[in-house]
C-alpha cells in the first residue's frame, strides 16, 4: 500500500486555523497598543528598508518605530474611556484658570492705579458726598419749615423759586456762574470726534458737573447731541473749532480728578491714538452767558402728584 505523501508548503499561504489564530493575535495586539506587526506590513515594510539601505529587512529598530507610530495613532483615534475622562477633567481646570485670570484682571483696575490717581478719586467722591449732604440738610429745613406752618407760604414760594432757578440752570435756559474748571483741548491731527466729546461731558457729569459750555457760545443741556460732520465736530449742529474751550461748573476738585484719572478725558486724547493735548485749571468764578432756546415738548406732559 503506498505511502501517503507530505503536503507541501506554499510560501505565502499557511494553515487556515493558523491564519485565524495570527489574525486573532494582531487584532488583540492592536487593541492593546502592543507593537506587533501583520504579514502584509512585514512584507510592505522589508522592501522599503531593503531599498533605503539604512534598515535592512527585519530590523528590529524600524519596526520598534513603525509599531510605536502605530500605537500612538491608534490612542489617538481610539481613546479609551480613562481617556476621555482625563481630557474632560484638563478641560474643565483650564476653563477654570481662565475664568480666575479674568476676574482677577477686573479686580485689579484700582490695584494697578497710581496713588495720584486714588486720591484724585477720593477727593472727588468726598467732595459729590459733601454737596449731596448740603443739599440733602437744605431740603430737611425745608420740609420741617413747610410742616412747622410758621410762614409755611413764604417758605413755600421761596422754595419754587430756587426750584425754578436750579431746573433753568439745569436746563441751559439761564445765565450762570460759579466755581468749576476750564479745559482748553488742542487737536493738531483733528482726532477729537464725536465719541471723544461725549465721553468727556458724561465723565463732567459724573464728576458733579452743573453746567458746561464749549467754546464760550454752545450751552450743554439734556437734549444736546454730538456728530462728526464734513468740516469737523457738531455740537447741537454748530461746527467746533480748535482750540476746543470747555468751561465747567462744579466742585473744581472733583471735576479736575474726573478728567484726569487714569484711562480719562486726559489720557485719552494726550495718548497716541487723538495725539492731543489738555490743559486744566481750577476757577473760583467761572461766568457762563450762553443759554439753550425753552424746548416745547411734542409728547411729553405734567402730572399732578398723587395724594
């Protein structure tokens, strides 16, 4: 009876089970960041070297560098639960860095303040304290002299009047004067615009600023509006030309540390971006002639008080 024959082993062709136990190794190692290569990349890879004449064929260095590529890149595009949990956590602490960063920059406006500037500040504040005390004390004897009934109705016509006189003054229908500072403003470049004057009259106003005129002729008042219009700055209308003149009435302390605190009136235009320059100087009477025209309200109309 004669001999079964040995089967031959093609090259390049293994056992069936075999295959599938490599293919189960490979997958497993993959899965496992485990530098372990396939047989199709091993013969990929050992002409490359062979060719390259650097890493001869089954070089044990190239295919350590192939197989640590492959497993980086495949953390990257599969991470691993642990993974992301940890990126999430770096998230979460670098958004919290930032968020602190930022309000410790807001809290530190006054920190970085020089001293100058803080006690110009604090002047200002002392002085806005003083006057509405004054005049909370002057509304006080009032209304104790209107209940007291002794003289009840001159006190009361006494009181329309100054009424009267302050919301005209407020208004910019009559003349005044008193105590305050004049700003003289040089614009050589023509940078001081609209946005730059109506910055600088909201930080007068914040200062305690009673009245303000421009260029001894345009009174400020409620409805007074700012444009840039072909010729230079409108105010209610009226060209500005420079030197800009603006005078101020008021408590010239309070006023003088409103416009020139830091990232005020003051810097703001001597900086590079207007390339101007502000004179201040306090006044013991500054007289104001301009006046603004009555305005007849279209909508607007007087209710009687309740009770």
């Amino acid at each position: 009876m004669p001999e079964p024959r040995a089967r031959r082993a093609v090259p390049g062709v293994s056992d069936p089970m075999a295959r599938r136990s490599k293919r189960r190794r490979e997958r497993q190692a993959a899965r496992e960041g485990d530098p372990v290569e396939t047989e199709q990349e091993a013969r990929h890879a050992a002409p490359a070297g062979s060719a390259s004449g650097a890493d001869g064929p089954g070089d044990p260095a190239a295919a350590g560098r192939a197989a640590r590529l492959r497993g980086l890149l495949t953390a990257l595009l599969r991470p691993s639960r642990h993974q992301l949990v940890l990126g999430v956590v770096l998230g979460l602490v670098a958004m919290g860095v930032v968020v602190q960063l930022r309000a410790q920059g807001e809290q530190e406006g006054f920190t970085n303040a020089r001293r100058a500037d803080l006690i110009q500040l604090l002047d200002g504040l002392s002085a806005e304290t003083r006057r509405l005390e004054d005049e909370l004390s002057a509304l006080e004897n009032t209304r104790q002299e209107l209940e007291s009934g002794a003289g009840a109705e001159q006190a009361a016509r006494e009181e329309a009047a100054r009424r009267r006189d302050e919301l005209a003054i407020l208004a910019g229908t009559a003349p005044a004067e008193g105590p305050g500072i004049r700003l003289r403003i040089t614009d050589p470049e023509g940078k001081v615009g609209s946005q730059v004057m109506l910055n600088a009259v909201e930080e007068l106003r914040d200062g305690g600023a009673e009245v303000i005129e421009i260029n001894d002729s345009i009174r400020v008042g409620g409805s007074t509006w700012f444009a840039d219009g072909p010729d230079g700055l409108l105010v209610d209308g009226q060209v500005v030309t420079t030197p800009i003149t603006v005078e101020v009435v008021g408590d010239p302390i309070a006023l003088e540390g409103a416009v020139r605190f830091r990232g005020g009136l003051v810097s703001q235009i001597s900086g590079p971006q207007v390339g101007g320059d502000v004179r201040v100087t306090q006044s013991d009477l500054l007289e104001i002639d301009s006046v603004r025209p009555a305005e007849d309200f279209q909508y607007a109309e007087p209710v009687e008080p309740p009770g």
